[in-house]
C-alpha cells in the first residue's frame, strides 16, 4: 500500500475518533450540548475571536480569508445568541472590535478540554519514548502544513 494511502487512512481514522471523543465530551460536560447548536464556521470565529484577542471586524476578515460583509453577518449570528461582544473602540468610533463573552468563553473552554481529553487518550496509548517521539513528529508536521 503506498504511504498516501497509509497516511489518509490514519488521518481519517484518527479524525473520526476525535469527533466521537469529542461528542461524548460535550455530551457529559455542563452546558457542553450548546456547542451541538454551534456550526463548524462558528466554532472557528470563537476560536479566532480567542486567539487574536480583541481583533476588529477588518483584522478578522482577514485572518479567515472572507470579506467583511460575510464577517459581519456571521458575528451578528453569534451576538445575537450572545457568544461575542461589540466594543467601540476608544480612538476611533468607526471601528467596532469583537471578544468573546462569558457564554463564548465558557464554550471554547468546554471544547479546549474535549481536545485534552482525547489527547489523554493518545497519551495513554504511547510509553514515555513513543511521547516524544511522537511530539517530535507532530512540530515537524505542523511546521511544514501550516499556512502563514
């Protein structure tokens, strides 16, 4: 079998048990069946929301790679069901900058301790060499697939 084959099928299998992982995370954790009512692009707004910090509607079009009006309508969603903020900002009341709220908080913790938990999961499948050798692997990996 050609080492194409044998990585896409370990990708997807390994896809599948995270999602499976993740599913029964969020079923059992407090208030983790709201993030059943979220979409994938929603989840990824949160998560550029958290990483960029307070970023403005601009700098978040341009991070995801959409225009500012497709920004707009998906961040008027996720406030209105009261995930993310609205904040003017101070220099410039043209500009309007987006951070997550208490709730939006509250969900991608929920989800960052899913990925924990199925982490654990490998971990536990792997001796103490395994681990960094497989940490070792995955910084390569990462460091050679993700765009700039």
């Amino acid at each position: 079998m050609p080492i194409e084959d044998v990585i896409v099928k370990a990708i997807n299998s390994i896809s599948d048990s995270m999602r499976e992982c993740m599913r029964k995370y969020k079923e059992e954790a407090p208030d983790g069946k709201e993030l059943f009512n979220l979409t994938i692009t929603q989840l990824h707004y949160l998560h550029a929301i958290k990483e960029m910090g307070n970023p403005t509607i601009t700098e978040l079009a341009e991070k995801i790679g959409v225009q500012k009006s497709t920004v707009t309508v998906a961040l008027n969603k996720l406030l209105q069901r009261e995930y993310i903020e609205k904040i003017p900002s101070e220099t410039d009341l043209r500009v309007i900058h987006v951070s997550l709220s208490m709730k939006g908080k509250k969900l991608i913790q929920i989800e960052d301790m899913g990925y924990y938990h199925f982490a654990n999961q490998i971990i536990g499948a792997l001796n103490e060499g395994e681990r960094e050798t497989f940490t070792c692997l995955l910084g390569k990996v990462i460091n050679n697939t993700t765009r700039d």
